[in-house]
C-alpha cells in the first residue's frame, strides 16, 4: 500500500447491546497499528465510533428494565473505554445516538440517494435475524436457522422504503474486479465477486417505526418509518466527518484526495464492499479505497460474539496480563485468513516465550553489560556491524506487510531483530571480550545497544507500551540502571 497524501482509517462501529469483547478488540487493536505506522509519514485520521439505533439495543435495554437512552449511553462508555487498556491512538469517536453530527449527514445521504431515484417504498415480506439486524433469503439459512447466530430468524411482513442495489451490480463489479475498491486479502474479494454475480436484490432501508420501537432517526418526510440500522449505521463514516454540513473535516478526509480505509471483520463483508459503495455512487460520493477484512476469535471452537453469548473481556485480560501481552497475541497470532482460538494459556504463552525471554531478555542483558563492563556508558560506534543488515531492513519489511494487511508478518519482521541480536551475543560472547581485553568490545555494545533503539522504534506500532520502556531503557549517552521491560506472567488463574 503506498502511503498517500492523507488517511482516513476506519473500523466498525459495534452494537452496545452487551459489554465489548475479544474480537472486536482484535479490529482496533489492529486499526491502531496501521494509523500508528502511517503516520511516521502521513497524516492521519482514526475513527471510531458506536452503533446505538439498533433494536438489539431497545430489546437489551428493556431486558436490563431501563431507559433506551440511559441503556446504550452506558454501554458505548463500555467500549469508548477500550482506548485505556488497549492503548489506542483513535483520534475521533462518533456515538450514532447523541452525535448532532450524525443525524444531520444521514439524512443528507437518504435525500441525495432519493434525488437520484434510487429510493421507494413498497410491501415486503422475509426473515428478519434480529441478531445480525439483517433479512435473509431462505437459501442462506442452513436449516432454517441464521449462519452466524444458529438462531431461526422472525417473519416480517410490513410496508418499507427499499433502496436500488440492483442498479449498481455492473459498477461494483468493475470497481472491485479492477482493484479500484481493493479488498483484501484476496479470498474476500472473490466472495464480494461472486456475491455480485449471484445477482443483487434491492434490500429494505427502513423499518416501521412501531416495530422499532420508535428509536431510531426517522425517516426525512415520513415520520412513521425510521431509518434501517445498517443504512444509519454505514453513513457513519462520513457523517463524523460532518458530511451533513460539507464541514471542512469531510472535505479534507473523504473528497480532498487521500486515502480512505475500512477495517471489517468477515461477517459483515457485504455491507462494507456491496451495500455501502453502492449508497456512495447513488449519492455521488468517492467510494473507500480498500476494505480489509480480518477473521474471527473463537474461544472452545465457538465465535466470540455478543448475541451468541462467547465472551472474553478484553479489559480483564489487559488488567490481568497488562496491554502488551493482550495486543501481541492478537498480533501474532491471527492469521491473515481464517479463523483462531483464544486461551489464555496461549496468550501467556507467547508473552513468557517471546516478550519475557526473547525480547525482555535481550535488553536486560544488552544494558546490564554496559553497565558492567562500561559503567553505564554507551561506547561510540565504529560503523555498520554484523547487526546492520538485519536492522536495515525491517521498516521495509514491516512496511510491506501491513500493506498487505498482514500483521503476522509484520510481526515476524520485527522479531527477526530479536532474534538475530540474541544469536551474536551468544555467538560473539561480550564476557569472554571483556575478560580478555578483547578492544572489539566497545564495537559490539555499541551496536547492540543501536539494535534495542531500533527494536524499539520497529515495535512501536505493534507495542507502544513496551516500545516506550526500551526506549528509556536504552537512550543517551548512560544508559538507566538495568529494569526489566517485560517481567514473566503468571500461569493463568494464578494471577494473585
């Protein structure tokens, strides 16, 4: 991916219908990591947000026995609170409920889909998963029953506004077959293409404001229906750039030229590259330049999901096991395509085995022996050492795989300095040096202390926390007394 001009990043914005878990942390965690290297060179706009006009929302506040407003006000706390444990970089937050942002640009966009003649409103009758806010054909539900929430989905018969997806098919083919709308990986794109080839339907837009419980933005000049989650919901990422008022914000980040980007996880695909660059072309607006899409976090076999009752508490894993610990294992251990289970014995796993005795372990004993044998004091270095290849060539590697939407590899790239650093101290052996009067000591401190700076620099997108902490372990001229950067975890449920 080559780094443009300006970046308009984006993720979801999930329903506050229950606390956040796992697998929505998984999205963010990987948003922050790609604003955080973009922008080394660019500027950059992290967007977040949370969906509250949902009637998973109404039906969990009236479960809970409280107000809607009082409901979903709580819950998106829940999930702007991310930020802290997580140690997010997201630059704005849109809350779809209390934003006057919001409402404004969404009924900007259902006039100008309108003007285009590609709103109605007609007699419809389907199977409504409440879950995925979402109608289903009968051929896309195994047994009867939802695909992502194994539940049967309710009929509905009612009088809708629809929207014309049919009319855009021959577009988004060519937009998405040429690469103009790039989705990654590729696996996902020939999903959209074959969805496309499958013929599109016009869907609903709208639902009757009685079955939604009168929450919702209703409808522009027909107070009786509101707006369909999905449209409101989609619309997000222009109208917290205050579309509704062609703010300077909207005109900088989506028609001034940059680069717009939309992380999604894989079960909402087709809104993301079908539903959503379609509304844009009816209303004549620059459609998103990539979509990338990431797999699911299962726990026992089962996806982590909110409606489906498998949660892992992202902010009791960071309090357990601090951030660090939480964002590697995300990082490295999700793969580009498909699908992962999550333990938390794994998660201690790969912590202990790599940011304590990899990571932790080279830094330690890179900044004890400068102490030992130079009393603190960096040596001058004499020149690229056998170190320097390795180092060189990391931001390029790193580069290249976040462009291909890979943060395994990205990882990978960044360990090698791990890796290689701890192989010369064990091949060159500094204490034998020092015992000898060896004067290739100083050279070999000296590029293993530039090794722990670049490691750190390298690690910051993935690590900030942890980047930050071998930043200070290894600056200046003396260097800090010896302090471990990352101490080994305990084994899970002996926390205490």
């Amino acid at each position: 991916m080559e780094v443009p001009l300006g970046v308009y990043l984006t993720t979801t914005i999930p329903y506050v219908n229950a606390r956040p878990h796992l697998g929505f942390a998984l999205e963010l965690v990987q948003a922050d990591v790609l604003a955080r290297h973009l922008r080394r060179h660019d500027d950059v706009r992290f967007q977040a947000g949370t969906d509250d006009n949902s009637l998973k929302n109404v039906l969990a506040a009236q479960a809970a026995g409280i107000g809607v407003q009082d409901f979903v006000d709580a819950r998106a706390e829940e999930f702007i609170g991310l930020a802290g444990p997580l140690s997010l970089s997201v630059d704005d937050v849109i809350r779809t409920s209390r934003d006057p942002r919001h409402r404004a640009g969404v009924e900007r966009l259902w006039r100008a889909c309108a003007a285009a003649g590609d709103l109605y409103r007609r007699h419809y009758e389907g199977l409504y998963c409440v879950g995925c806010e979402q109608f289903y054909g009968e051929a896309e539900l195994p047994a009867g029953l939802c695909p992502e929430h194994g539940t049967a989905p309710h009929h509905v018969s009612e009088e809708n506004w629809f929207f014309r997806l049919s009319r855009y098919a021959g577009r988004l083919h060519d937009l998405i077959s040429t690469g103009r709308l790039r989705i990654e990986p590729a696996e996902r794109r020939n999903e959209v293409l074959s969805f496309i080839a499958g013929g599109l339907e016009d869907f609903s837009i709208s639902r009757s404001s009685e079955r939604a419980h009168g929450w919702g933005i209703p409808v522009p000049g027909d107070p009786e229906q509101v707006i369909y989650v999905w449209w409101d919901a989609l619309g997000n990422y222009i109208t917290a750039l205050d579309y509704g008022n062609n703010g300077a914000q909207f005109r900088k980040w989506w028609t001034g030229g940059g680069h717009r980007v939309h992380l999604v996880g894989k079960g909402v695909l087709r809104f993301h590259a079908v539903y959503w660059p379609a509304m844009l072309l009816s209303a004549g607006l620059p459609l998103p330049d990539e979509v990338l899409v990431h797999g699911y976090l299962t726990a026992g076999g089962r996806k982590i999901s909110k409606s489906g009752g498998v949660t892992v508490d992202p902010v009791a894993l960071a309090r357990a096991y601090g951030t660090d610990a939480v964002r590697w294992w995300l990082l490295r251990e999700v793969p580009r395509v498909g699908d992962v289970d999550f333990t938390a014995e794994r998660l201690v796993q790969r912590a202990n085995d790599e940011l304590a005795n990899g990571l932790g372990n080279l830094v330690n004993r890179v900044v004890s022996m400068v102490h030992r044998y130079r009393g603190g004091l960096v040596p001058t270095a004499g020149g690229p050492g056998e170190l320097g290849e390795v180092c060189g060539e990391v931001e390029g590697r790193v580069g290249a795989a976040l462009g291909g939407f890979d943060f395994r590899q990205a990882t990978a790239a960044v360990w090698e300095i791990v890796d290689e650093a701890n192989r010369y101290i064990n091949r060159v052996r500094p204490w034998e040096l020092a015992k000898g009067g060896d004067g290739r000591l100083d050279a070999v401190l000296a590029e293993l202390v530039l090794a722990c700076r670049i490691l750190s620099e390298q690690l910051a997108p993935f690590l900030p926390d942890l980047a930050a902490r071998i930043g200070r372990q290894c600056a200046g001229e003396r260097l800090p007394s010896p302090d471990p950067v990352f101490a080994r975890l305990p084994a899970p449920g002996r926390e205490a």
